[in-house]
C-alpha cells in the first residue's frame, strides 16, 4: 500500500496486462493499459497500483506519449529531485567503473539509468543533455539535474539539445537547443586515442556516435589494406582504420558532415579520401566497376524506426551488405552496423547470411558486437539494446 507520505501523488490504475508488464521487470505502461487517466497532472510522479488497489510502484506520467506510465521506483518516493540525485551519482560511478581510454561518454542513458527521459552526453569539459519526457521537462527536475552535473563533473557548460519532434509528441512548449549554464560550445574530444572537434549546438543527435566508441577499436583491430567506411559522418570509423590501412575512404550524403570530418583528419595529421555521395548509388556503381577493397565499413542511420518498416529496412540492409560483400577481396573484413531496435541481432544475422549466398562468399563472424558499455541495456527492457556491430572475414 502507498505509504502517508505518498498519499498526495495522484494514483493511476493499471489494467492486469500492464501489471504483468510491471511484474516482468519491464518498465513502460502503455496508455491502453491505464484504467483512469482524469485529473491526472502531465509529468507527474504517480503511485502505480494494480486492478484490485495493490501498489506496484511510482512512476512518471505522460498525459501525451503512448508511453503514458515510466515506472521509477517499486516503492513509495517521497522526494524526487533526491532520487535523481542519487540516480546521477549512480550512473556516474557506473561509468567511472567501466568507461576507459575516452575523454567521451554517455553519462545518463534514459531508462538504462532509471532516469527516463533524461540523456547526458559527455564530450570533454562540456555536457550535452536531452530532455524526452514531461516529468523530466518540469523546473525542478531540471535544476536537480543541473546542480548534480556540476557538482560530480564540473563541465566548462552544460548545454540542452532539443529535438522538436520528442517536445511536439509530449505536448511541451517549443524551446530552442542553447546554453543552460557556462559559454562554451566548441570543444576538441579524444577516444581511443582518436581526436574530434566537437560543436556542442550543431550535428546529429547530441554530436557523435558514441555509442561505436568501443566498435571503431574493435574494427581498428582487423583493418587493413584499402579500406572504405560507408556513412562515414564525421568520420569516426575513418580515422579509427587510417593508422592500419595503406588507404581510406569514406562516404556520406551530408556535406556538413564531411566538412566536419575533414577537419578531425587535419586534426589528426590523416590523409583521408571524402566523397559525398548516396551510399546505395556510390555502392551500386563501385560493386559493377569491381573497385575492391580489403576492408569495408557499413553504419547506416536507423532503417526501421517502427516495427511496420521492418520488411523494407531488412531489405536496404540486404542491398547494401550485398554489395559489399562483392567489393571485399579475399580475407576482406566486413564491419556491418544496425542501430534499428526493431531489427533483432537473430534476424540481422540471418538478412547477413541471407546476402552471404547471394554474393557467393563464405563469411566467418569474428565478431558480434553491441553498444559500448555507457550505453547500458537493462535486462528486463529490451528496448534498451538496439546497435548491432558484426565484424566478419569474408572469402570465395
Ligand atoms: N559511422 C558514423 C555514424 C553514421 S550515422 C559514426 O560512427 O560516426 C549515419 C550517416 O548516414 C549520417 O552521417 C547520414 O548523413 C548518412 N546518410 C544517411 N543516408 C545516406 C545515404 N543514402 N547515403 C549516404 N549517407 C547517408
């Protein structure tokens, strides 16, 4: 039952289907499964209980998402800017445990650190945050957010990087990307040895991949020969081959990722080959003209972004693993990357395996690889696991 102190937090009532969900360690609700959502204030801490009243948990509430409950915590929480407090200090010690060689890393991973919502990037002195959710977006959540930043990292600034779309689906006011504490925003990274301009207010996401942190050394350590990295962005896989490689290349469709890129190679005294182009057209011209290569990397952006595009991103992804296949030459080592949840690792294997016959090549897995280890999954929520990173020796 709720403890007195809780007794203020508006209750929400789940439908036995929602409970199961709960009771499976997963932590999600969907709107469908919520059996009274009047009066209930957007973002809001609320105490969970089953159909009968038994009380299963607190959470966030979103009056907008179809994600309408985030459970936080199995008991009662009396004070919610202490418990991200300590969330913050916990997710912190977590990576100072696990995070090596990179002045870069993911510092708060959403519902990986029960702090849904809520994403922290690290790039050197400054800090990148995200904000996905009503209940992470109210005032002083933020401020707990920020004070404990500053209190365990002591970045130079901390800036917010909004995604219109996420504040337009959670029904919060439009805000704009900008500064929340210090003037900084440019800064240089290093991973694995490897250094990066970062500009803190422009590129993708919160402005690198840091999630193949740990891929681009693992493919660093097979490469060889003539290499070429597809959906290069600012070139992180590049830059990671150039030191064992007689001759890179890399290719994208946006210029302003390969103006960026060009200047991590100057930055790291890299002679690098940038051309913009479509992957799948560069792919399709290269394969027909036999250019070969001995080592091939492929990280396209998310195919599947829902379970319905499922059938047509296996086939992008047949399409381009296919014709890099035939590009390798024998002994090549292929690097194929998913980051599409909804494309498991069984069947990313099996679309692989699937263009291994058509390509004619015997195709040895070296390695099946995930996301770096900032970037945790959390057993009972599968959502969390989505980067796939096959690194394989391809021969006749
Ligand atoms: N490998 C990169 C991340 C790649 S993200 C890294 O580790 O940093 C996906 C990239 O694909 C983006 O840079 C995007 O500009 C590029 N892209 C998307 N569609 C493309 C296409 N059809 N052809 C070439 N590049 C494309």
């Amino acid at each position: 039952m709720p403890s007195p102190q809780q007794s203020s937090v508006p209750k929400v009532r789940i439908s036995p289907r929602g409970a199961t969900r709960l009771k499976s360690g997963h932590v999600w609700v969907y709107r469908s499964d919520v059996l009274n959502s009047d009066d209930i204030p957007p973002g809001s801490l609320v105490a969970v209980s089953d159909q009968r009243g038994k009380f299963l948990g607190t959470a966030l509430y979103s009056s907008s998402s179809q994600i309408a409950i985030r459970l936080i915590s199995h008991q009662p929480v009396k004070d919610f800017p202490a418990l991200i407090r300590e969330r913050i200090a916990n997710a912190i010690a977590y990576r100072k445990d696990l995070v090596r060689d990179t002045d870069a890393y993911r510092v708060i991973f959403s519902e990986a650190d029960l702090l849904p919502g809520l994403i922290v990037d690290c790039y050197n002195d400054i800090l990148s945050v995200q904000i996905l959710t009503q209940a992470m977006d109210a005032n002083p959540v933020r401020e707990s957010v920020i004070s404990s930043l500053t209190e365990h990292l002591h970045p130079a600034s901390i800036v917010e990087r909004v995604e219109p779309r996420v504040r337009d689906l959670e029904s919060l006011p439009p805000r704009s990307s900008g500064l929340l504490q210090g003037d900084k925003t440019a800064t240089t990274f290093t991973m694995n040895a490897v250094q990066f301009h970062f500009e803190a207010l422009e590129g993708q996401k919160t402005g690198a991949f840091l999630d193949q942190r740990e891929n681009y050394a693992a493919a660093a350590a097979y490469a060889k020969g003539d290499a070429l990295d597809v959906f290069c962005y600012q070139g992180a896989f590049a830059l990671h081959l150039a030191p064992r490689c007689s001759q890179v290349t890399g290719v994208d469709s946006s210029r302003p990722a390969l103006e960026v890129a060009e200047q991590n190679a100057a930055l790291n005294h890299r002679e690098i080959e940038w051309i913009e182009a479509n992957a799948f057209d560069l792919l399709k011209d290269y394969s027909s003209s036999s250019h070969l290569y001995d080592t091939i990397v492929l990280d396209p952006p998310a195919f599947a972004k829902s379970s319905r595009d499922l059938d047509s991103a296996l086939r992008g992804y047949k399409e381009l693993n296919l014709r890099a296949l035939k590009m390798l030459r024998p002994g090549g080592i292929l690097v194929t990357c998913s980051c599409s949840y909804h494309v498991s690792q069984t069947s990313f294997l099996e679309m692989l395996a699937d263009a291994a016959v058509d390509a004619h090549r015997t195709v040895r897995v070296i390695e099946v690889r995930g996301q770096a280890k900032d970037h945790p999954v959390l057993l009972n929520v599968p959502e969390t696991a989505y980067l796939k990173c096959v690194i394989a020796s391809v021969s006749n």
